[in-house]
C-alpha cells in the first residue's frame, strides 16, 4: 500500500551519517564536566559566542562522525552559558538602581538578625514605582542596615 521513500542523492549519502545519539556514563561526565568548568570563568563571554557554540554542537550531535565525548563537554559548556546568560537578565534594570519602591509581600523566611543588620526573604506580590505598578514581583533579600526595627515572633 505504501511505498518506500526515495531519498534525493545527496540525502541517500548523508541518511547512514544521521542519527539520535545515545547518552552513556563517559558522555554524561564529560557534559557535567563543561557544565563545571563554565564556573572557573572570570566573566561570559558574549552571547552571540555561546549561541554558536550551543547550536553548532546540537548539529554537530545528531552526525555519527562528530559524535565524541569533548562535543558533549561543548555541549554542557554551551548549555550552561546559555542559562547563566538568561539569569542574569532576571536583574533590575538599571535606570531603576538607587530609586525608592513601595512593594507588598510575604516574608517566606525567618529573619536573621545581626549585630549590624536585620535580613529576610520576601516574595513580593506587587510593586510601585513613583505611584506607577511595575512588574516587579518574586524573592528577594532585603537587608535592613541602620534603624531596623527590633523583630518579635507574631509582631
């Protein structure tokens, strides 16, 4: 009922070549292995770098010939990079650096008091800046430094 594909040419030479590749123990350390080595750099490099690198090692991983335990380092290397550049887009911007915010939220963990300062983790629920809601919202760490108030258990 159904025929067999036929294949062009050039898809027929480069079909045997493709191919999932299969995770094994060497592979798996050798990604962990460029996921930890992303930690010893001094800074990122450019975002451009790390998306070639994470795309040219996800083609280079589907042909049989490339497929070799440093592609996997590259791999993790590339991967990790890739998610350290999206974390630290999580930050406030900087025209808003210095300036004043009225924010409500949850405190979501017990406060830590010091000789020098008060902390505590609060989600913030909603945020205003000169009156105007932003979308501000998530964990942070508020440091109180001069003044704290003295923090009782259900006050």
């Amino acid at each position: 009922m159904f025929e067999r594909m036929r294949f062009s040419p050039f898809l027929q030479h480069v079909r045997p070549l493709l191919r999932v590749p299969q995770v094994t123990p060497a592979r798996a350390a050798a990604a962990l292995t460029g996921a930890v080595a992303v930690q010893g750099l001094p800074e990122l490099p450019h975002v451009g770098v790390t998306v070639g690198l994470l795309a040219a090692s996800l083609v280079a991983l589907f042909f049989r010939r490339a497929d070799r335990v440093p592609l996997w380092f590259v791999l993790g290397f590339a991967w990790t990079l890739w998610h350290a550049h999206e974390a630290l887009q999580q930050r406030l911007p900087a025209e808003w650096h210095g300036r004043d915010f009225l924010v409500s939220g949850v405190i979501s963990d017990l406060p830590d008091v010091g000789a020098d300062s008060t902390r505590f983790e609060l989600l913030i629920d909603s945020a205003q800046l000169a009156g105007v809601a932003v979308d501000l919202r998530g964990p942070v760490q508020v440091r109180w430094y001069v003044g704290a108030p003295t923090i009782e258990p259900c006050s």
